[in-house]
C-alpha cells in the first residue's frame, strides 16, 4: 500500500484576509498550522480591519482576477451561510463610465466569457433605477449582479475564531526578519517546517531588502456619511455598490446603519504601518464633499458620521506578490493585496495553500522578478473599487 507524503507544519505570520484564508486552506488540506500576528485579527491598523469591502467581478482584461473573485464569492457565500449571514451583503455593484472606456469594455468582453451577470445600463436607465447618483459626465454603466459588500473586520475575526476553535493554534508575537542566508527553522519561537508571510503593511519592514519599494504602503482615508431619516435612497437596493474610475473614487450604500462610505482610491503618501496617526483632517473631508456635490447631492451637506484612515500595501502594478523567498526554500511571500484583494481571500488563500503543501511554480503575474520599483511621484490606481 504505498504510503502518502506528510504534510508540514506550517507557520502563517500575519492574520489578515490573505493569512487567516491561506490558513483556512492549509488546514482544509490537514497541515498542521500555527497563525502568528503581532496585534491581533481585524486589528484596526491592519489592511483588513475597516468595516466593509467591496466585491464585484469586473476587472478588465485580467480574466484570472475576474475567475477568482467568482471562486472566493462562493466561498465566501457558503462559509458565511454556516457562521454568520450577514457577513455578506448583496447589493450588486455598479461601473458608471464615461464614453469609450476601455477598461469597462473590456470587463463586457470577460463577463460574457464567464457567465457574469449583469446589464448594461444607460444614462437614463440610471437615473431610473439609481435616483440618488448625479448623473454629470457619466453617458452609461455596467451593473453586476452578484456583488456587494463584505463585512471585512468581523468577517476575518469570524474566519479565526472557527480556525481556532477547530484546531489552530494561534499566537499573539513580534515577528523580526529572519537572518540572511540562513535557514528558517522558527519565526518567534514558533517551529515549524514552512512558512508563509502575509504581513499586509509590514511585509517590506520584515524582508527590508528584498521588497523596500516593491510593495508600498499608503495612508488612504474612508469616509462614512449619515443618511437623511427615513430615506432609503443610499441603501440597497435603491443604492449598490460603486465605482466612478473617471474621478478615482468607490463606495458602498448604508450597511448596518454604518452610513453612506466612500473614499478615494488613488495612492496616498507612502507611511509607516506601525506609527502612522490615523486622524483624518478637513481639508480631505471638505475634498469628498465637493465630491458629494455633484455625484450624490442630496448628502453634500450631510454629517460625517465617522473616519478611517487605513492604508494600502500594493505593488507598482497591483496584481499580487505569491512566490517562494530567492534565500529560503520554505519561505513564502504572500501580499500586494490592498485595494482589491479582500474579495479574493479565500481565491489567495487556496492558491498559496496549494503552493506551499504541493510545490511548482507561481504564475508570472504573482512572481516576484515581476515586482519592479515604486515610481513614488505616481500615485494613481491600478485596479479600481476596493
């Protein structure tokens, strides 16, 4: 009878969205495995601690982005459906595009390829079904069906507690750069025979060498604005999610009587995770409510109820960094995921799971040689909606 191969025990540093799902799968596969993070799950300085994420399938010509967010939607769906429903909010989500958008053309061609759903929706079909979104500059849109927003801090503190309770061990540790050219036997005194860092922010400060100016983190501010009372029109499902690419900016409608969110997504000022303040100042405020104005009037006066200030952590052209350490043959490097990788967390995870457990090789697209330097006078985003 032949005999199957171990699997390792498996150390995973950082518990955000790529960590807690990379663990999710290494276990689901029956690897032992320890999940270390130094302030906690959902913490709030991690990429994955604010309130909500956007998940919708348009991603333009990058098909494989588009496959794995209808692969992580299902995951996301089932495992909800068993822990907590109201993790996931379908809201649908809609493109508002300007003439001759390449890039939501593009993401046409894919739906059809894939079976999304979805219509195509002209100016005045906007108007009609979205009554709150002001209409100057914008000549038609793309709705997606089955999109929405996930509860992003509980959804990975609900991911952790159900790990935990099923047999992962967890610890709360600093973790220090393993030492040039030696082998990784233990991160924070934690032993185990691979390793995978997913350290969000961070991941540059522990392989300082290797990714300073390849993955950059940036301050990026969110902001929650309080709804007339009464009025359903910044809800779903009179509201969905959204994107304007024309003008760099996303949001999502009420959920959980949080408030209207929206934000910004072009790049901020390059920041330190760790000793960033997080207190957002009037100028940017005043800056989105000029916004207001003219996409969502009727809230250009409303309260700012609440802010966040965040940060992103991507690469010069935003697709993923899921590849081995060049020095450490069981050490592997998980991130770039801010902007648009919390929809993919369970898509990641089991990628990197089946790169760590199984071997090969990553794809181009993750590859770090592909991970060239940060041009810091850009500040543009690569991948619209977070």
């Amino acid at each position: 009878m032949a005999q199957t191969k171990p699997l390792p025990d498996v150390a995973v540093v950082g518990s955000g969205v790529f960590g807690a799902w990379t663990a999710f799968m290494l276990r689901k596969a029956g690897a032992k495995v320890t999940l270390i993070d130094q302030h906690g799950p959902a913490n709030n300085r991690a990429s994955s601690g604010g309130e909500s994420r956007i998940t919708r399938a348009g991603y333009g010509p990058k098909e494989l982005y588009t496959r794995w967010s209808m692969e992580a939607l299902t995951v996301y769906k089932n495992f909800y459906a068993q822990t907590d429903p109201t993790l996931y909010n379908e809201t649908g989500f809609l493109w508002m595009g300007r003439p001759d958008d390449a890039y939501m053309n593009a993401n046409l061609v894919a739906f059809k390829r894939l079976g999304v759903k979805h219509d195509v929706l002209s100016r005045e079909e906007i108007a009609k079904r979205f009554p709150a979104i002001g209409l100057d500059g914008l000549t038609w849109g793309i709705y997606e069906y089955h999109a929405g927003g996930l509860m992003a801090r509980r959804g990975v503190a609900t991911v952790v507690r159900h790990l935990v309770k099923n047999g992962l061990r967890y610890e709360q540790a600093r973790v220090v750069p393993p030492s040039p050219g030696t082998k990784v036997t233990s991160v924070a005194g934690i032993k185990a025979g691979q390793f995978v860092f997913a350290c969000g922010p961070w991941l540059p400060q522990v392989f300082p060498e290797l990714l300073k100016g390849r993955i950059r983190p940036t301050r990026q501010e969110v902001f929650y604005f309080a709804t007339p009372a009464g009025d359903p029109a910044f809800r779903s499902p009179l509201l969905p999610a959204w994107v304007d690419p024309g003008d760099t900016i996303y949001g999502l409608p009420d959920l959980e009587n949080r408030g209207f969110k929206i934000a910004p997504d072009g790049h901020g000022l390059e920041i330190d995770p760790e000793t960033q303040e997080r207190v957002v100042p009037q100028a940017s405020v005043d800056k989105v409510r000029l916004y207001l104005q003219k996409r969502f009037p009727k809230l250009a006066q409303a309260p700012l109820a609440q802010a966040e200030v965040c940060q992103y952590e991507n690469t010069v052209n935003g697709d993923y960094l899921i590849d081995r350490h060049p020095e450490h043959d069981n050490v592997w490097l998980l991130g770039g995921g801010s902007g648009h990788g919390y929809k993919h967390g369970p898509a990641v995870g089991n990628y990197t799971a089946n790169l760590v457990l199984n071997g090969g090789r990553t794809e181009d697209i993750f590859a770090l040689k592909t991970k060239t330097l940060y041009d810091p006078t850009n500040r543009s985003s690569t991948i619209p909606g977070k």
